[in-house]
C-alpha cells in the first residue's frame, strides 16, 4: 500500500491529522508513574502500547507517533533504566511501524525537551545533542516517515533540535513545536510567531504550539504565527 507523505499532503493543501496523549493516557491508567513520566509501559507492556495506537488511529488518527517521548536519556536515569534506552525506544518504533504499515498510516519519530539543555552551556548543549541523534538515528533505522520534535520552552533547544533533525535524520521531515505557557513569548525572549518563524526559515516542514493552553487562549498565538509563516 503507498501512504502519502507529509510534505506530499501538505504541497497539496490538505489537513492531516497527528493525535496522541499516550504519556497522560497511560498515567491515567496507571501503567506509568507521575512526576518523572517516564515511558517504561513500552518495556513492560508493550501490547497495550500497541493497542493504543490503534485506538488512536480508530479515533482518526492519520499519523502514528511513536512513544519515544521522555523516552530519553536523563529521564530513563531517573528511574535506573537508562540501560534500556535503546530497547525502548526500537520497540516503540517498531510497534509503531507495525501498526501504521497494518493501518495505511504515517509512522513519525519523536524527540522533545531534554531536560539539561542550558543555554551558554556548552557542556549541556552537546549533551541533549547526543541525545537528540541517538533517537533519530533509532527512529531513521525503524522507518519513520518525519519527526516530530517538541514541547520545547525555549527557542534556541527548538533550533538545536532541528538542526540534529537535518543532520542525522537522512532527509526525513521535520514538525517542530514550542510549549507556551503563561507569557506570550518563549524562556528566551521570542515572540512564538518570531520563534516559529525562526524556526520555518532554519529549515522547518512545519512549525507550531504544543497544547499548554485552552482553545481560547491558542487560537489567537495559530493565528498571529500563520501570518508571518508559510505554513504551519
């Protein structure tokens, strides 16, 4: 079966659907502890993974994201599983490739913050970018179709992100988002229309906001960024 591509979709103009919550889905089921967030469900009950996705994609879900959120390296030594960082994270793409090839679904690869990105901090920085590489590389190795990077609070660990994205993700589309939260600009000073906007010309498919927010007080932060970007 051919599944059409993001950047195919998008060239013409037409909506597609991204949806997930599996990190609060899964808490609230009590599979994952809250506070550290961590996704060791993958590891332990790797079949309900699966059938969270495929609910997902029963409720209109075009894209499958793999469950590699806080999937990563600081957050797994939080809950002394860093030994299975890579384990985790294949399995959850693997799952994830699985059911979007059953499904004629989109399979995307996911990064987000890192927890030790600080700015003026090389030591840090090079850090989250190894973190940042080691998943993409996992998630060009098991068949991502883009990947998304998010929920990111300050612009310039958005950037770095996506330049891993450029560099390490063999071409693969990029979905890049920022966090906002109570002021209308991120940690570091920016506007979110000139974050995005920053973000789209450094290279970005898509660019945009991570749910922080209610409707009300997003839509008017959608509109303003799609004045000033491409696409969002």
């Amino acid at each position: 079966m051919t599944v059409e591509g993001l950047l195919e979709r998008l060239k013409s103009k037409k909506d597609i659907v991204v949806a997930e919550g599996y990190i609060f889905e899964f808490e609230r089921r009590g599979y994952l502890r809250a506070g550290c967030f961590v996704p060791e469900v993958v590891l332990n009950h790797p079949q309900l993974v699966r059938a969270l996705y495929e609910e997902f994609v029963h409720a209109g879900s075009e894209v499958v994201l793999a469950f590699t959120y806080y999937g990563h390296r600081e957050k797994l030594k939080l809950i002394d599983r860093e030994n299975d960082l890579k384990e985790l994270n294949i399995k959850a793409l693997k799952l994830a490739k699985e059911v979007a090839l059953k499904t004629g679904t989109l399979m995307a690869g996911n990064i987000c913050n890192t927890t030790v990105f600080e700015r003026g901090n090389q030591e840090a920085n090079d850090t989250a970018r190894k973190m940042f590489k080691e998943q993409i590389e996992w998630a060009v190795e098991c068949g991502a179709d883009f990947i998304v990077a998010e929920t990111f609070s300050e612009y310039a660990e958005a950037e770095l992100a996506l330049q891993c994205i450029k560099q390490y993700g063999k071409g693969l589309p990029s979905v890049v988002s920022i966090v906002p939260h109570g002021k209308n600009t991120t940690t570091d000073g920016l506007t979110f229309p000139e974050a995005c906007r920053k973000l789209e010309e450094a290279g970005a498919d898509v660019v945009g906001l991570n749910c922080c927010r209610g409707p009300k007080t997003m839509m008017p932060l959608i509109k303003d960024i799609r004045k000033v970007c491409k696409a969002t």
